[in-house]
C-alpha cells in the first residue's frame, strides 16, 4: 500500500477584471497569488499557506508585487476597455456603446 502526500502551489485569480499593466500599458492583467495546499495523490486538499497578491500581465508577462491594501485604493479608479474596438469603457458598461459588442475582461 502506497501513500502519495505532499505540499503544492496553484495560482489562485483574486479577480476576474483586467486592469492596466505598469509595464505595457495594454488592459491585460489581473491580480493573482500563488497559494499552498496539501495534496494527496496529487490532489489538492486543503489550502496551507494563502499567498501575497501579485500583478500578472497575460500579453507581456511582467509580474508586480502589490500589497493588499494598495490593490483595494485602486478598484474604484479601474477603467476598462472594449475587446474588440479597443474604446475607454465606464465600469457599469457591460456592452460597448460604440461598437455593440460584449465586453470581454
């Protein structure tokens, strides 16, 4: 009889809406962190450890540390922008008024 037991990371999404990358400055990153879980045969049980929160850019890769508190001040001022037209979007929209399309975050 064999017991397969150990201690893996998963990212874990804090939130589902892009925001602006310092980097690249393209509507592409979301805030992420990389929790621990005990897993037993490779999967995961229960969460150990709960991670720092962290910038991730998806078009250019940059990572940025952000304190927990820094990330709360900034939702409010967040912009979005319009996946297929690329337009400036108010937070409340869910449909572009410029081009009709469903906002993808």
């Amino acid at each position: 009889f064999f017991f397969i037991a150990g201690v893996q990371p998963r990212t874990v999404k804090v939130d589902e809406q892009t925001v602006l990358c310092p980097s690249c400055g393209l509507y592409r990153a979301r805030m992420k962190r990389v929790d621990h879980y005990i897993s037993i045969f490779f999967l995961p049980v229960a969460r150990i450890k709960k991670g720092e929160p962290f910038l991730e850019c998806a078009a250019c890769g940059q990572m940025e540390e952000v304190s927990a508190q820094g990330w709360d001040r900034a939702l409010p001022n967040r912009q979005h922008q319009c996946g297929a037209c690329g337009k400036q979007l108010e937070q409340g929209f869910r449909f572009c008024p410029f081009c009709g399309k469903e906002r993808s975050s």
